[in-house]
C-alpha cells in the first residue's frame, strides 16, 4: 500500500547572514493512510518547518516527499497548488477563516482551489458542519462564532476534500483547556472516521499522548520516542 506520506533523507537549511542553518538533518519518515503521529520538540528544533514541507509549502533542500505517492514538489506551481488543496488539510492555531464568508463559505474554499465544487461539495459541508455541532451557524460568519466553533469550522474546512494527509500545527494552542479537550475529541473522531493519515505538532504532552504513535523533533533529527518534556515557543 502506498505510504500517505514519505519523508526520504529530507534536509533544511537556510541562508542567513550569519552563514548556512541546517534546521532539519536527514529526516526519514513514513505514515500510512489512517495513521495518526504527534510531533513534539523545544522551541527552533523545526516542528513547523516538517509541516510546511509535508504541507508542499517549502520544498526540501535535499531528499525526496512523497504524499500518497507523488513527488509534489516536482510538480509545476500551479499544479502543485491544486494538488495541496485537493491531497493536504490543513489546521493551524489560528482558523484563518476568511470574515467576509460564512462558515459554509469558508468551509468550501478548498473544493474551489483543487479545481471544482467537489463530490457532492456543498452536501458533505453541510453535513460535516451538522456534525461538529455548527448546523445552525452555517450562514453565520466568523466574528459570530466562539474561538472553539471557529476551530471546529477550521478542522472541516481542511477535511472537505478527503484530503490524503490532514497536518495540524498547534490546533488547540489558542484554546481554553476546556475548549482545547472539546476539539481534540472531535479532531481524534473525524479523523478515525475517514482515511486521512494525521500528523499534529503540539506542546500539550496530553494531546500527543492520545495519539498512538509519538516522535520527538530535537536538533534537527526526528526520534520515535515519547516526548520527553513540554516544549516552549
């Protein structure tokens, strides 16, 4: 079976004035479709960096991505960006919803950047909203929702197109710790509804420990270990 993500000897550095910084050291990762990892590490080990380039928003310095089996980052722009929206969800601690659009506004953007309306686009928003409990905020906008429903609203937003790969970065960092449970409860069952392969990069040792496979990032090198400490920043 295909791998929903696979990382090969992937490498990240940048030009600073001070000279090269190697953020990630030949990282080797796979994940099958229905699996779920949590990334944790300390402030700079390059947790964002991994999801931006899982994400198809950076491409490696060296080494190969592969999300379900296509090399993204050796497509053209315009087509590695039709590939993100339709292959890639995408929730961050911000919901970024748009202010001007309702929640199923909102929520069916993705279908539109991967090229269409969707199978049945508008039912399944329609649908998934219904489920997280935002039936009767539809057409309402973001400023008239809570900071937990507009996150709810996120996390369908980046399951709308069945995405292969669903990568969140920090999805309750914003929340109250009641708000926070609420959300990973509803995260944790959408995702074991469906196939996508789920990778969350988090501080909250709690989150990361309801997920059943755990790695830490620390100087650059990924370890299949349980998170040692909470990491800051």
């Amino acid at each position: 079976m295909t791998d929903a993500l696979h990382f090969d000897s992937v490498t990240k550095s940048y030009e600073t004035e001070a000279g090269v910084v190697e953020v990630l050291r030949g990282i080797s990762v796979a994940l099958g479709a229905g699996e779920a990892m949590a990334v944790t590490g300390p402030s700079g080990s390059g947790k964002s960096t991994l999801l931006h380039l899982a994400a198809t928003l950076e491409a490696p310095t060296s080494g190969s991505i592969r999300i379900a089996g296509q090399a993204a980052h050796d497509l053209p722009e315009r087509e590695l960006a039709a590939f993100r929206s339709r292959s890639v969800g995408l929730v961050f601690q911000d919901h970024y919803l748009l202010p001007q659009y309702t929640m199923l506004q909102n929520v069916l953007l993705p279908t539109v950047a991967a090229g269409g309306g969707g199978d049945g686009g508008e039912e399944r928003a329609r649908s998934l909203l219904q489920a997280v409990g935002l039936g009767t905020r539809i057409d309402h906008r973001p400023a008239q929702l809570s900071g937990g429903e507009r996150q709810r609203a996120a996390i369908v937003r980046a399951l709308i197109n069945r995405p292969s790969l669903l990568l969140c970065d920090e999805p309750t960092g914003n929340l109250d710790a009641e708000t926070a449970t609420s959300v990973a409860d509803l995260l944790l069952d959408l995702h074991a509804e469906g196939d996508s392969a789920l990778i969350v990069v988090t501080h909250s040792l709690e989150l990361a420990a309801r997920l059943p496979r755990q790695v830490e990032l620390r100087g650059g090198l990924l370890s299949e270990a349980p998170p040692r400490q909470a990491a800051g920043g």
